[in-house]
C-alpha cells in the first residue's frame, strides 16, 4: 500500500509509534524511524529504542534509518525532513506519535510541567508540519497523520497540559487540511487509546466496576491496532479524507465530528445579566453537558 513512499514517524521507538512504523515499513515505505528515547516524563536520552525498530524493520526485509531528533526543537524537525530526502530520496508522510505526559492535578501542576507538554505535543506538531509541507506543497503530494487524544476530545482527571494540547490539535489539523486541499496534501487526526507505557499513569477509577471495565479494555486495546488506520491515512487510497478525526481502539473506529452550536436564544437589543439568568439560562440550562470523568466513554466495544 506504500510501496516506494518515504515516512517520518516520531517517538517510533516504542508504543504506538514503533507499532505504526513496523506496519508502514512492511506496506513497502522506508522510514525514518525519529525517537530521542526519552522517559515517559520526557526526560533523559537513549539511541537504543529508536535503532532497535530499525533493526527490527531490516531483519523483516524493509528499508529504515533511525533518527534521535526531538520534535521540540524546529531544527531537529528540519533535520528530520533533510536526512529523509538525503537517504531515501524523498519524503511523503508525516506521522507525528512522539508525546509525553507531566499528569497532575491543576492546582499542582508546575509552569515546567505546562511547557514541557506544549513543547512536545503541539509546537511538536507545529515543528513537524512546518518542516515537511513546504516540501509537500512543492510536489504537489502529502499525507499528514496529528495525534491527539480523548483527553483534549472529552478531558480526563489530571491532564490540563495534555488535554489542552491535544485539543489544539485538532484545530491544528483542521485549519492545515484547509489550507492544502488544492496541493493534494491530506492532513488528519487519531486519537489512539492503547495500553502503552503512557496510558500506566492515568488514574484507575475508584468505582470499582468502572475500573475493571477499564482494566480489561485496556488489555484488549494494543499499540498494534492502531497502526492498520495510520498505514491506509498514509496511502493514496486515502486522498479524499482530509481534516477529520478518529478514535480508534482495539477493532473500534469512532469517527469524531467538528464543535456545533447546540441551541440558540436571542433577544431583540441584547441582554442584560438579569435576563441572562431569568430567561437565557433557563432555556440553554436543559442542553448543559456537564463535564464528567467518563471511563466508558465508548460502551459500544465489547468486553469479549
């Protein structure tokens, strides 16, 4: 399905992105494998993950090279890109994995805990857009494949930082898909949920039942099934989804929609508070979703 293309998968050493590099690289792209090999909190350095799956991609007969960038910086984005061309001659897709988590609750989290996660997560999503469309662009061909979360798409406990930048995502990925539909550049967005070193530090629900319910999703919800969606995104099968949004978990993919207007009251010469709370409310109250932690957001994937 991506025979003579060329991907950049970042935080591919591991996870959900080690699982989506294998299965591109076994469609027939070689890849640059991007992976500093840090902590789950993004702190220290190793070559090793990223130069195993590359190991692992050539013992199967495919074409890879690692890379040790972070998508933090622009430069090493930049890099990415120029090592991409230099090896391989090319370069078609951009798949952007690479996150890591600073969980803590608002009233606790550390202004160092904040940007860490925005460096990461969405000037790492800038970084790598910005460093492989003007390439796109010229050639006329691209595909685009954002990660976000149901943390930004719903919220969870515990998660501002993460939450907020994956949220950001989305509007990220829709306003770039806008912008290069008439270069046949597609730009879209998953939100994965898979048991990965990630997914240990959100909290267990203290309801009992809800928390193994949780359990048992999670050990049925694998880094390797994420992969099949991001290999067809990535494929020229694919040139007519752009700027959308799927969750996907274990055999399960949810398709997200954009924010709409939920109900509407208006009053001829505007407000004033009183009204607000005498008339406004009262009719947009009965429409109010109150946030709420939802660990079975998705009751439709079966238990068995």
């Amino acid at each position: 399905m991506l025979k003579d293309k060329v991907a950049i998968v970042t935080g591919a050493g591991r996870g959900v992105g080690k699982e989506i590099a294998k299965l591109m690289a076994a469609n027939g792209a070689k890849v640059v494998v991007n992976d500093p090999g840090v902590s789950g909190e993004g702190e220290g350095h190793d070559d090793g993950p990223a130069q195993e799956v590359v190991n692992e991609i050539k013992a199967a007969g495919g074409d890879a090279v690692a890379n040790f960038g972070s998508v933090a910086s622009f430069e090493d984005a930049t890099g990415m890109v120029k090592q991409a061309l230099d090896t391989f001659g090319g370069l078609h897709i951009m798949c952007n994995p690479a996150g890591i988590l600073r969980d803590r609750m608002f009233h606790k989290m550390s202004p160092d805990d904040w940007q860490e996660v925005v460096d990461v997560h969405l000037t790492g999503h800038f970084n790598m857009g910005r460093a492989c469309i003007n390439h796109f662009r010229e050639q006329e061909y691209g595909r685009i494949i954002n990660v976000s979360s149901t943390s930004g798409l719903i919220g969870q406990v515990g998660q501002t930082n993460y939450g907020a930048c994956k949220m950001g995502i989305i509007a990220l990925t829709r306003i770039m898909a806008l912008e290069s539909a008439s270069k046949n550049i597609t730009v879209n967005a998953i939100a994965p949920s898979a048991n990965t070193r990630m997914t240990q530090s959100v909290p267990t629900p203290k309801d009992p039942k809800a928390a193994e319910m949780r359990r048992i999703r999670m050990e049925r919800s694998k880094p390797e099934d994420i992969a099949p969606l991001c290999v067809w995104l990535a494929s020229e099968e694919a040139g007519d989804v752009t700027g959308q949004t799927f969750l996907q978990r274990a055999g399960e993919i949810t398709l997200f929609g954009v924010a709409e207007p939920i109900k509407t009251v208006h009053h001829h010469g505007g407000w004033t508070p009183q009204m607000i709370g005498e008339v406004a409310m009262p009719a947009l109250r009965t429409m109010f979703k109150p946030p709420k932690v939802t660990p079975n957001y998705f009751p439709s994937l079966p238990l068995d």
